[in-house]
C-alpha cells in the first residue's frame, strides 16, 4: 500500500510537469487586432504575413512600445514622426490608412523619400492622398472604383494581367485584384508598372454598370514615383497584399517581389500603424497555437489513459512482467537452437563421409545409406566445383 502511494505521489509530479510544458508549448503572447490591412491582424483581412516575411528577412523593425499598466500590457502606436527615419536604411509601409495625415507628417516623410528613403503606399478609399499632398508628391490615389469585364466570380474582383517588366512583376503572370482603385499618373515624374485591361471603366456613380461618359481604361493600378534621391511606390488596391488574398493567382510572388523591393539594400523595415482607427484596438492576448498535430494529440490521449492505469491499478506492472518473460523465454528458445545448430555443424565439418553416413543412419534409421552416400557425395563435388570457379 504504501508503495503504491508513493508511486501515485511521483505520477501526480510527473502528470503536473507534463501538463504544464506542454501548456506553455501550446499557447503563446501575440499581439493581435481585427482591424482591415493591420500587419497585427493574422486574419484574412490583415497583412500579418507580409509583416512576417519582413521579419524573415532580418529587416523588420517595430513602430510600438508596450507599457505596463498596472497588471495589464497596452500595445501604444508611435506617432509616425516619432518613427525614427534614417533615408540611407530604412524603408517606410503604410497599408490602408483610414485617419488622415498632418501636414507635419507629410512634410517628414517627404523629406525621408527626397533624401533617399523608400515608400510603399498601398491605398485604395482611404486617406493616402492627404499624404501624398502634404509630402509634395506628383502621383494621387482616384478613390473610385475601377470595373472590369477582366474578373473572376463578380466585376469587382478584377484580373489584372497587364503588367510592366520590372522587378516588382517577376515572375508575376496575372493578379487577383479586390475592390481596386485606380493611380492618376504624373507621366514626367512617374511610370506605371501594373494596369487594368481596355474594357475597364471607372464607375463613378456606384452602379456596377458601365454608363456613358464615365471613363475608360486601361487605368494603372500599380506605379514608381522618383522624388529626388528616393522612390515612391504607390498601389491602387492594398487588398493584394492581405492575408486571404495571397493564394490566388501570382499574388504571393507579387507580395513578396514587395518585399524584397522595400528590404533590398535596407536595414530596416517599419509600417506605419498609427493612422487606423481601430475599431478593434491591439492588445496582447494569449493564443492557442494549435502547433500539435492530430496524431500528436492521439497519442497524449494514449498515454495519459495508460499513466493512470499505471497508478491506479497493477495491470501495467503485469502485462509489463508478463510480456517480459514471454519474450525472455522465445530468445532463449532462438539462442539454445542456434547453438545446439552450430555445434553440430562444427562437428560435421571435420567428419568423412563414411563417418557422415553413420551419424545420419544413426539419426535417422529409416533413411537409406546409399542414398545417403549419394547426397553427400554430390554435395562434396558441388562445393569443390564451386570453389574452383571461383579460383
């Protein structure tokens, strides 16, 4: 009895230990949101993937500060003229703004991509075009909504595969557009690298339907603005870039062409998150991983019925004693075989035939000696006839 509780005291240990590592396995702190085109949005509607392959490349560098308050963590956005900007190495994102930008901002960010620095614009209906204004920029955003008869399943989901040589379209084919905007060129500063085919038409009046005397196309989508020693990169439809849209068509080559534009010759890489207005703030959860595989759950199942088995009853201990004779006893059985096998050969190689024949007659009273000789015979003149062969 008493061994038997100190066993359960050690499988209780055992069991708690287990259970906590493989908690602290399966569930980890991120930071998450709900909110359209946040890189901290792992949903469809986010672009956490694209912020995770700038992570991958080494060139990911943070645009938050997390504050203790109390006994809770808050993710703080930092303003975007609080980002510390160097034109040499960094790169600067902004995906889908909602919030509008001061003319301060504007005017720091112009001088970040005047003196060299990198900026991808992504925007479609919100407010990239007060930024592109206050930062002097030749290029803006039309905020309509660009139709198609190039489409898959509905108008608004246009097909664009009229694209430019360039690295952005490397071994980019076609690309699944959502909802697209149109870039009005400033062809003197600007060249456009992605557009809409020719039987597109800018729907100005909401209707889906092409009426007379709103425009034609083909209208760029995707464009390069030089403004002094830096580039400005501008998107029509920052929805490409979202997580639930990467799968279709050339979108994820597309996505991280992106990627490596912005990164390439950069040590850094920061998206400007501070103009959102998060209906869903960021917070610091904590999430299942879901990291363990359906196998591997089997068998946690499995073993934690046969660890209380263990506990609570002798049955492991027997079947475990009973298993460990039964295969004791067959190895034994296999090794006095094996030698009683070899010793009889050992014997055999240094007998005649004469001395062969009466050994097996002795054995075997029944068989014929003659025919005996005659086997034993014909297996001399086989193995010398062999290893002549070989000679």
């Amino acid at each position: 009895m008493r061994r038997k509780l100190k066993r359960g005291y050690v499988a209780v240990t055992i069991l708690t230990v287990a259970i906590a590592l493989l908690g602290l396995c399966m569930v980890a702190p991120v930071i998450s949101t709900t909110t359209d085109f946040s890189i901290f949005n792992s949903g469809w509607n986010g672009t956490s993937r694209l912020a995770v392959s700038t992570y991958t490349a080494g060139k990911f560098a943070p645009s938050f500060v997390v504050q203790s308050t109390g006994t809770d963590l808050e993710v703080v956005q930092m303003e975007l003229t609080e980002i510390e900007l160097d034109p040499s190495t960094a790169a600067l994102v902004i995906i889908g703004p909602t919030e509008e930008y001061t003319l301060a901002e504007g005017e720091y960010v112009g001088d970040f991509v005047r003196a060299g620095g990198i900026l991808l614009l992504a925007d479609d209906f919100g407010t990239g075009n007060t930024l592109l204004e206050h930062m002097g920029a030749a290029c803006r955003f039309s905020n309509r909504l660009a139709i198609d008869l190039a489409f898959q399943k509905s108008a608004e989901f246009s097909v664009c595969f009229d694209l430019e040589e360039d690295p952005m379209t490397s071994n980019v084919t076609s690309l699944l557009l959502n909802y697209p905007s149109t870039v009005s060129l400033n062809p003197s500063v600007a060249d456009g690298i992605a557009w809409t085919s020719v039987a597109s038409w800018m729907d100005e009046d909401g209707d889906r339907m092409q009426d007379w005397g709103e425009p034609r196309g083909p209208f760029c989508i995707l464009a390069r603005e030089s403004m002094g020693d830096g580039t400005l990169i501008l998107l029509s439809d920052p929805s490409v870039l979202i997580n639930g849209m990467r799968e279709y068509m050339s979108n994820e080559i597309f996505a991280e062409n992106v990627v490596e534009i912005v990164s390439s010759e950069r040590e850094t890489v920061l998206f400007d998150e501070s103009h959102r207005a998060y209906f869903d703030p960021v917070e610091i959860t904590t999430k299942f991983t879901g990291s363990i595989s359906t196998n591997g759950k089997v068998a946690i199942v499995l073993l934690s019925f046969f660890f209380m088995l263990w506990v609570a009853t002798d049955l492991i201990d027997s079947a475990f004693a009973f298993s460990y004779r039964k295969v004791r006893n067959v190895l034994a059985r296999f090794i006095s075989i094996f030698r009683r096998e070899k010793k009889a050969e050992e014997e055999e190689k240094g007998m005649s035939i004469d001395e062969l024949v009466e050994a097996v007659s002795e054995r075997h009273p029944e068989w014929r000696k003659g025919l005996i000789r005659y086997v034993l015979e014909e297996r001399e003149r086989h193995r010398k006839y062999v290893e002549r062969d070989r000679r």
